[in-house]
C-alpha cells in the first residue's frame, strides 16, 4: 500500500507539472481513500474506464485525459454526474495528466510512440517541447510505412501525399496536434504524424509535398499512461491493471 498523496507527489515531480499550462488540471481530479494498493488506467477516464477500476477494486484510476477541461460546463450534470458518483461510490481517486504525459522524454506519449514504432528520436521542440523529430531506422516508401504503423497501433492511417515518396525523417505529436503542421513542415520533414486531421491539412500536405497521417488521437496515446502506470506501481510495489477501448477516433 502507499499513501495517495505520496504518489501524486512522485507522479507530479517526474512528469514536472508545473512547467506546463494545460486546458484541464493535473493531478488528482476526483478524491477517493488515502491509501492505494491499486491502480487502474486508461486513456480517458470514460463511465467504460470508471466502471473497469471498480470492477477490479482499483483505489485509483490514472488517466491521460480527466475531466473539467475549461472548454466543457462546470456543473457536475448528465455523464460527468454518473462517472463522478461511480468513482465517490468506491472511493476510487481519479487523476489525470495531459500535456506533462505527452511530452516526457521517457513515459510520455511521444516518447512510447516512437519506441513502439521504432523511430529514433533526434529531438524534442515546439510549443512546451510537444513536438519530436527524429528518423526511421530504415527508410521506407510512404505506404510501406503506413503499413507498418497499422500493423502495430491496429488501425489504418489516414494519410495525404505521395505514396511512392521515400520517407527518412519525421514529425510528430500524438493527440489532436494537426494544428502545428506548418511548423513541422518548416523542419524541413518527410512527414508529419499526429492523431487527428482538419481540412487545412489536406491542401498543406498536397502543396508542400510533406505527406500527412492521421493516425487516431487515441491509437497514438495509448501507451503514455500504460507506461506510467506500470512505473508507479513499480516504484511503491502495487498492482496496475489496464483498460483499453476499442476507440476510432
């Protein structure tokens, strides 16, 4: 068992918090009992994911994306009410990181992307360091490398450019980071992988000849919590189980 507050301590310190403004708070989001002999994780903390850590008696639900994002309406109503009432039920903690997940060099989202896909990481960049370039290992054709990507992350990339186009070096950002395409362009990349795709980025990709893909905001954040999950539970000795959705986005 550990006491709650020490590993929000530790997880606060490792993934270095206060360096970041974020769009929702880091950290404990939801209070359950003090100690913790359990941890649970997830992407999302969905009523899917809430309902999982109770069902495997989970003291804490560890998750990449929270609740009470400033863009969403403060009162606690509808879906928030019955995830919040399920997680007061069991006493289960619920904590969230964001952007201090997506961007540490060893269990952050990027850094987990790469390893899983084998890309050698030069660099990380851009607004709160969120963007990474680096190489892959052997240069490949664009569609042998969207081949690759699905095989591992188990969804097809949607991509826009020249499937025939020898690929070397890469951008990235999981997540919903399309909007830093142009800056990934001016690094002079092959190409450029986030989690989503708006409709600017289909002319930019067409007219610039830096390919684009789209490889799903959740199949590129999946492996971030479950590595900071398993190094909590490491380092206080506890047990961590993990729950993933079948999520298409």
């Amino acid at each position: 068992m550990a006491k709650r507050n020490d590993i929000l301590a530790w997880c606060d310190e490792v993934l270095q918090v206060g360096m970041f403004k974020d769009y929702a708070p880091n950290g404990l989001q939801v209070e359950g009992r003090v100690e913790v002999g359990k941890i649970a994780t997830s992407v999302t903390a969905s009523k899917a994911a809430v309902d999982f850590a109770a069902e495997q008696g989970a003291d804490m639900l560890l998750v990449h994306h929270g609740m009470f994002w400033k863009s969403e309406p403060v009162t606690i109503t509808g879906w928030k009410k019955v995830r919040i009432e399920t997680l007061l039920q069991h006493q289960i903690n619920m904590a969230g990181y964001h952007l201090p997940l997506d961007a540490h060099p060893v269990l952050g989202n990027n850094a987990q992307l790469a390893d899983k896909l084998g890309w050698e990481v030069e660099r990380r960049f851009g607004e709160q360091n969120l963007l990474n370039i680096g190489r892959l290992k052997t240069p490949q054709t664009l569609a042998e490398w969207l081949q690759h990507i699905a095989a591992v992350l188990g969804r097809q990339p949607v991509a826009v450019g020249d499937m025939s186009r020898e690929i070397k070096r890469i951008a990235w950002c999981t997540g919903g980071a399309q909007g830093f395409f142009q800056t990934t362009i001016d690094e002079g990349v092959d190409a450029y992988l986030t989690g989503e795709i708006s409709e600017a980025q289909f002319h930019l990709a067409n007219e610039t000849g830096v390919a684009f893909v789209s490889a799903g905001h959740h199949a590129t954040e999946r492996y971030g919590i479950r590595a900071l999950g398993e190094a909590v539970a490491q380092h206080f000795e506890l047990e961590v189980c993990h729950f993933d959705e079948d999520n298409p986005a």
